[in-house]
C-alpha cells in the first residue's frame, strides 16, 4: 500500500525541484543549492499536494477493500504525468537558451 503513497510523494516532490531550476533558468540564475531545511520544506509541501483519494485508492490496491480486484484492473491513474510534461519544458527552454547564446556570441 505504502508503494503508491511513496510514488505519489516522490512525483510531487520532483515537481517541485524541476520548477525550482526552471525558474532559475528562466531569470538566468545559477541552479540553486538546496540546503537540507528547504529539502525538508519541499518535501511537506510534497506531502500537502498527496490526496487523500490517492491515499485511499492505494488501500484499495492493497486489497483492504471490496472493490479492491475491480479496480486494480481498471487502475488509469499516472502521477508521473505533470513530471514528464515539466521536464518536457525545462529541456524546450533550456535549447531556447543554449540557442539564443550561440546567437549573442560575438
């Protein structure tokens, strides 16, 4: 059960770090150093974004519930999906950025 949650707190968690460096890269910032405090706070506010549905779909998995088999084959949920479309942006602007370089270069 606590497989889903995990994986559930580990996507949000990434979330939040990629759009950390896509917000330094878009106001041409070094890549921030994370201190083990704002690790910390990234990761409540992981936490906070874990819904209960999430929580209660796992229980469901696990199968502690009647309806347990029906779902687990019907299962659509993806929460890597937002992840794979942030560093899907984060690799468009860092070629944008890398492009435009090659551009001002005297």
């Amino acid at each position: 059960m606590d497989q889903g949650v995990i994986r559930s707190l580990k996507a949000h968690y990434r979330i939040l770090i990629v759009q950390l460096f896509i917000r330094a890269v878009d106001s041409n910032q070094p890549l921030p150093k994370l201190s083990i405090l704002s690790a910390i706070h990234m990761l409540t506010a992981a936490w906070d974004k874990v819904s209960d549905i999430t929580v209660h779909n796992c229980f469901k998995r696990a199968g502690i519930s009647k309806a347990s088999q029906e779902y687990a084959i019907n299962d659509t949920e993806y929460p890597f999906k937002e992840l794979e479309e942030e560093f899907d942006n984060l690799r468009e602007r860092q070629q944008d950025h890398a492009h435009l370089k090659l551009m001002l270069k005297p």
